[in-house]
C-alpha cells in the first residue's frame, strides 16, 4: 500500500473519507462479498468496525462480527463478549464468538498461545460463515512495536516490515485472507475520533501489564525514545516498516524469478525443484538467503527457514561439493551432481544385538553409515555436533594398545569419562542436552575401546584415549552417512 497522509483526528467526516481512499487505494474490498471483522470492544476494533461499514455498505458487502475471548481476564472479558454482541445486535449485524482456554506450554508463551487460538478461530469461522476475507484492527503503533521486537530478535527485512495491509495465510490446505487498513492510523487518532463521535469502547487493563514484552516497548521504551529523540518516533518507525515492506517484497520478486527460471534450465532427467549449487553461490548473500528461504517456503519447510540454517546452507554451498544436511524439521538437503536438492531421510540403522567389530585399518558396515579406522598420526577434529553426520574423532594408538575397538547402541548405564573434564558423565544425560530425539538415541552407534566407552559420535572422546600430540600415532574414526537421492 502506497504511503497516506494522516487523518486529522477530530474531524469524523476527514476519517471517513481517509477510510475510503484506503480501502480503494488498497483494493481491501475486492472480490469479497462476505467480510469477517474482528472486533475485541478495544478503541482500535471499535473505530475499525465504525469506519468499514459505508465502505462495505457501497460495495454491497456483508460484514459479519468476529469476538475471541482468550478466556484470560475472567469476569472483564465476558463482560467484553457481551458489549460486541450488544454492538453487534444494535446495528444489525451477525456476530460469530468463541471462548478459548489459553496456556503456555510447549516453549510457548501465553502470548503466543493466545495468537495461535486467535488465528485458529480466524480460520474457523472464515470456513463456517463462508468469509472472503478478515478485518483486523492493527494500527500504525502496533507496526512500530512489531519493528522494535522483531528488531532486537535479529529479524530481517521481512520481520521487520512486519504487518502488512494484505496478507494471506494457508494453513491444513485453508487459505486466509487478512486486511489491515488502519495501519496508517496512530492509537491516539483512533481514540480522538471515538470521543469526538461519542462512541464508547472497552479498556484491557492486561494492555497496562509491563512483564509482557509489547506493553514494555508502548509503555517504556516508546515514550523513552520520544523524549530524547522527538515525539513522532512511532510514526517514522511506521516509515521505516513501510520501506523495509517495499525492499523485501522486490527481493521476494527477484527470488522467485531466479527459481522459475532454474525450474525452466533444468537438465533433463533432473528433479525440476532441485538448483544448480554453483550458480546459487554465486548470487549475492541477500539473494542467496531469500533465494533459499522462499525455495523451502514453498515446499513446506518453513522449521528451516531460519537465520542459523539458511547460514549453514550458505556455507555447505562455498564447499562447492557434494554434501548433506539435516535441518529443523528432520529435513535433509543436499547437493549431488551440482544440484541442491531434498533428499530421502536415511533409513534408521536397526539396533545391533551384539557389538560390531570396527577393524583398524578397516571399515564397518552399520546400517546408513559408513564407518571407517585408518592409522594415522596427530589429532583428527571434526563437526562437533552430537548425533549429525559426518562426524570424526582421533584414539592414541598406544593408549587403545591390543583392545578391539568395537560399535554398539546404548545400554542402561552407560557412561563416558570425557577428555577435559573431570569425573564422568551419563550418555544419557548427553542426549537429553543435545537434544537428541528419541527415536534416534536408540540408533546411534558408540564405539567401545574393550570395555571403555571411547567416544560418542559429535562429542568428546575418553580422555585416557585422547592424542597426546600432532605426531602421535593416532587412529582416526570417521562416520558419514549412505548418500540416497529422493526418487
């Protein structure tokens, strides 16, 4: 949406009209003839519902009322319910309500609770009341919220531009339509133009609570930045949001150009999602993080989207070789041919009943992994990453002496006497601090020196088998996994 002027906040007539250039300008009201308006009896909701009425009214659109209680302030969020759908009835209009039970749980906050439900009753009555699209109340003060704590998260240009006047959302095969047009209207003009109508709203007295982080930016942190660095900081905040939209919407567009035209170039024989590694390396780093962000967007792997995998991405991509990865999601991504590519998750190795034997000089044959021992000398450092592949380690030859070294999966009682640190400490412990799912602790195979556990793949070895030096005689384990390409 283009940049608007501001509405002059006592002037109902003004704001009507500026709510009319919106919602042409916007095209917020196209192709919709059932419009879903979600109204919580805040001043943000109540001056939305108030001024898309005449505009849905000359487009021969059916507004219906939406109401979430989140079921979190008792007795004042019923009373809440009961004034929209006093609203709601006073104006004719159908009102669609819920009550939800909100918790935290899960690495979740209430917060985060509370949207998901919210959004989940969107898509609900969006799919009962045959809605086209959804109304939201945010305004130019949420935009600049959203900025500031999407900024001190390392967010880029896409979070930060944040709300944005249309968006649409998919979600178990449903698409959803949301518009936002007050995102040019300040908090304060909307509450102006509410008094000056003689029209009343509801307060949330939680919207006071400073423990949570978005009233700490509008209470604290905004009026702080205003006193010292003047009092339109939100508006420009609003701005700079704008711009940030504008930038990440053409990176958008010259992203899905460059995977169009790499579905196009596609040597035949070859998978048509796949892209060619080294032209991909050679694209500039913003080009390079979009290009993959959008590429596993669109193929439903948005757990990998974040900053630290698109960067480990970026860097398996400069090796210019073959390689593979296992991102968020349990997602395998590699490069075979000079084509990155999703690949087949390997095969869970079948738990051995009794140890294998790793010869040295030699190699062992356990189920997806390739597991070789070579004579060396000196200290073999490899990916230190518990439990992902490849993974490598160094033994003191003298120190292993005549005892076979051989791989099995876990027992009860395991434990491991780690080099630089004393005492010892339980494989299970390990995998609980990793991270490590359970369905691969059983899996995954540790190699025994006689009777000592002697390493944990990813971690330390024993420290009563550790390389003393660079020339020491040394075996050096290695483990990779069996390369299989998605059919």
């Amino acid at each position: 949406m283009k940049p608007t002027r501001k509405a002059k906040a006592h002037d109902p007539d003004d704001l009507h009209r500026y709510m009319d250039e919106v919602v042409a300008r916007g095209a917020f009201l196209a192709g919709v003839r059932r419009l879903g308006i979600a109204v919580s009896g805040g001043a943000d909701s109540i001056a939305l519902l108030c001024l898309l009425l005449p505009p849905c009214c000359q487009a021969g659109v059916t507004p219906v009322i939406l109401h979430f209680d989140h079921g979190l302030r008792g007795a004042a969020s019923v009373a809440d319910g009961a004034c929209v759908r006093q609203l709601a009835e006073a104006r004719g209009l159908a009102c669609c309500s819920a009550t939800g039970h909100i918790k935290a749980g899960r690495g979740r906050s209430v917060e985060m609770a509370a949207r998901e439900a919210r959004l989940d009753f969107f898509f609900d009555s969006a799919r009962a009341e045959a809605l086209d699209a959804i109304a939201t109340g945010h305004q130019a003060d949420d935009v600049a919220e959203t900025l500031l704590l999407r900024l001190v998260r390392g967010a880029g240009a896409g979070g930060l531009a944040g709300l944005r006047p249309n968006s649409v959302l998919t979600r178990r095969g449903q698409t959803l339509r949301l518009i936002r047009p007050l995102l040019g209207l300040p908090h304060a003009t909307l509450q102006a133009w509410l008094r000056a109508h003689g029209i009343p709203w509801r307060e949330d007295a939680s919207n006071q609570d400073t423990r949570i982080a978005r009233n700490a930016v509008r209470h604290q942190l905004l009026p702080c930045l205003a006193e010292h660095m003047g009092g339109a900081v939100a508006a420009q905040l609003a701005q700079s949001a704008e711009l940030l939209r504008a930038d990440d919407e053409a990176l958008d567009a010259l992203a899905g150009d460059w995977i169009e035209r790499q579905a196009a170039a596609c040597p035949p024989g070859d998978a048509p999602d796949t892209l060619s590694s080294a032209e991909l390396a050679a694209q500039s780093v913003a080009l390079q993080r979009r290009i993959l962000r959008l590429w596993l967007m669109r193929r439903g792997q948005a757990a990998a989207t974040g900053f630290a995998p698109i960067e480990n991405l970026r860097e398996a991509l400069a090796r210019q070789t073959e390689w593979r990865l296992t991102l968020p999601g349990d997602l395998h991504l590699g490069v075979r041919a000079g084509r990155l590519g999703i690949l087949e998750r390997p095969a869970a190795p079948t738990p051995a009943a009794d140890p294998l034997p790793l010869p040295v000089p030699g190699e062992a044959a356990w189920p997806g992994l390739a597991i070789t021992a070579q004579l060396a000398h000196g200290i073999l450092r490899g990916p230190g990453h518990l439990g992902h592949w490849p993974a490598a380690c160094s033994l003191d030859r003298d120190a292993v002496g005549t005892r076979p070294l051989t791989l099995r999966t876990r027992r009860p009682g395991d434990r491991i006497a780690p080099t630089g640190m004393a005492g010892t400490r339980r494989i299970q412990d390990l995998f609980v601090d990793a991270k490590l799912p359970r369905e691969a602790r059983d899996h995954l195979p540790l190699l025994f020196c006689g009777d000592t556990l002697a390493w944990v793949p990813g971690y330390r070895v024993a420290r009563d088998l550790a390389v003393r030096g660079a020339s020491a005689p040394a075996i050096h384990i290695r483990i990779v996994q069996r390369q299989h390409h998605k059919a």
